[in-house]
C-alpha cells in the first residue's frame, strides 16, 4: 500500500488545490475544466496525479462499484464511506460528494444536514444535487449553509423513470427552453457550476453562453465549460453497455483479467510465491520451532 494522503491543516486549502472561484474565471479564459468521477483513495491520488481539476464522488458508484443496475440504491452511508475514501487519496484536488437519492428529495432540512455530513466526516469541498423545480430550494438552504453545490440537469439518472428511461433530454424547442430556464434558476438559486448530461451541443453550447457559472458537460457537446466522465467507462472497468457519449481511454478490465489469469496459473504451477516473496528466520530458531512442534506432536500421539 503506497496511499499517503498530505492531510492539509483543518480549514487550509491543501496545496494545489484549484480554489473554488477559480472556475468562473477559468470558464472566462476559456480553459476547459476537467472532471472525472473517483470511488476510493486510489482513484483520487491518481486523478490529483494527473492534473485533474474537480473529482466527482458520482453516485454512479451503485453501478460501477456496488453492482446495483441504477444509481437509486446508494445510500447516504455508502456515499459518505466512499468520499470518505477519495479525499483521503486526493487531499490535494477539489472533490464533489453526489447526493443520492432520498439525501436531499425530502426537505431542506434534510437536504442542508446531509450535505453538512458530506463535509464534517467526509471531508467534500462542495456537493452535487439533480434536478430543478422544488430543488431550487435545497440549492438555497445548502448554499446558505455555506456549502458550495453543483447543479445537475439534463439526463438526471435518479429521475430516469419519470424521463422515460436514459435518454438524451432537450431535444425539441420546448424541453430545450425549459432546460435553459433550469440553468438559469440554479445559477440564481447559488450553484458554482452546472453539469449538463445528454443534452444536443447546440442547447449545451446556448446554456454555457447564457450562464456566468461553468458548465461541465458528459454527452452535452465540446462547447461545455468542462467535461466529466466516469471513471469505470473511461477507463474500461465496466462491463455494462455504455453511452454514445463515453470515450474509453484504456482498457484496464483486460489488462486486470490478464493479470489475474497469470496469477491464478502462477499459484496453480507452482511458480509462485518464489524466494524473494517469503520471509526467512534464523537457522536456531527455526531448529527450536520444529523441535517443540515434534515435541508436541508426540505428546498429543501418546494421549490418543
Ligand atoms: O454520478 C455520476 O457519476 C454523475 C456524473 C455522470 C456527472 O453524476
């Protein structure tokens, strides 16, 4: 295990840290922003490494990590474990806590408690909610409480069934405008940022122009402020269908099977372990282990 989070002092942005403001005027210079979903340490040291600027604890973990078929299932606590987890391993980039369905639906009180667990004992910098309607109020509550919150319409994967499944929103003149009303009142109701999922590029591109906060897009077309995608479909670690809009960067599902086959052959042939995975002790003390071993043996043979 090489995990060795640089824990920052309570309350000083750890450095390197991409400070939330930033993103606006990264949106006016026209730098794209880079999102990627993370689920564990590992995944959240090797985003930092790579330069990315926001991590994403997407609950699109009850899929890629828990095995459930929608992202419905996860819960507060399993959430909560996994960003607990990512900000350990990227203590040095922003990272956003997703909250599932059922965390923020009920009330703003609801939606303003679980979101203040995501930063005391999960360590988030910020949070993600979907959708708009009643949900403008929870943005409010939660910003209010001093808590950065990132927006999320379009294809909003909890309320798929009322989408009629996963389907690109947004494509006819009317859902379109409704859509840009959605971005417009979030960026009102307080959001740092706006993801935009499974939206035609044109409205993509409309809403990015009309808003001054950034918007970070996955299937919504190159003129989003910035892009995210999920960590299993980019990498090759997922096995469902995906998206027309996922690009897989490498494909480490095969490279993992690979490794795995070779080391259940290396076990099964004998080939491992070899010397150098095992541990010596001296020549004495094993000569009086194995001694007291034969010793008890015959005393348990003679009281048999
Ligand atoms: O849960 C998730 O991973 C997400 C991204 C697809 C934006 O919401």
């Amino acid at each position: 295990m090489s995990i060795r989070p640089q824990k920052p002092a309570p309350g000083t942005p750890a450095p390197g840290k991409l400070p939330l403001t930033e993103l606006a005027e990264l949106k006016a210079r026209r730098q794209p922003i880079v999102m990627v979903t993370a689920y564990d340490a590992p995944g959240g040291r090797l985003a930092h490494e790579a330069g990315v600027d926001l991590v994403l604890v997407g609950d699109s973990a009850a899929m890629t990590v828990l095995g459930h078929d929608s992202t419905v299932p996860a819960t507060m606590e399993e959430m909560l474990v996994l960003t607990r987890a990512v900000t350990r391993g990227a203590s040095r980039s922003l990272v956003i806590a997703d909250m599932p369905f059922g965390s923020f639906q009920v009330s703003d009180e609801d939606a303003v408690r679980n979101a203040i667990r995501f930063v005391k004992e999960a360590g988030a910098d910020a949070v993600k909610l979907e959708g708009a309607g009643v949900m403008l109020s929870r943005v409010r509550a939660i910003v209010a409480a001093g808590i950065p919150v990132m927006g999320h319409i379009g294809l909003t994967p909890q309320s798929a069934t009322m989408l009629g499944g996963f389907k690109a929103q947004g494509r006819t003149a009317e859902q379109a405008a409704a859509l840009l009303q959605d971005a417009r009142a979030l960026e009102a109701a307080g959001c740092f940022s706006l993801v935009l999922e499974a939206v035609p590029a044109p409205v993509a591109a409309r809403v990015t122009r009309e808003l001054a906060v950034p918007t970070i897009g996955i299937g919504a077309g190159a003129a989003c402020d910035g892009q995210v995608l999920v960590w299993h479909d980019l990498l090759g670690l997922y096995d469902g269908r995906t998206a027309r809009f996922v690009k897989r960067y490498a494909d480490v599902g095969a490279t993992i099977r690979t490794a795995l086959a070779q080391y259940a052959a290396d076990v099964r042939e004998h080939r491992f372990p070899e010397e150098q995975h095992t541990y010596a002790m001296p020549a004495e003390e094993l000569a009086l282990f194995e001694a007291a071993a034969s010793e008890h043996r015959e005393h348990a043979h003679d009281r048999s």
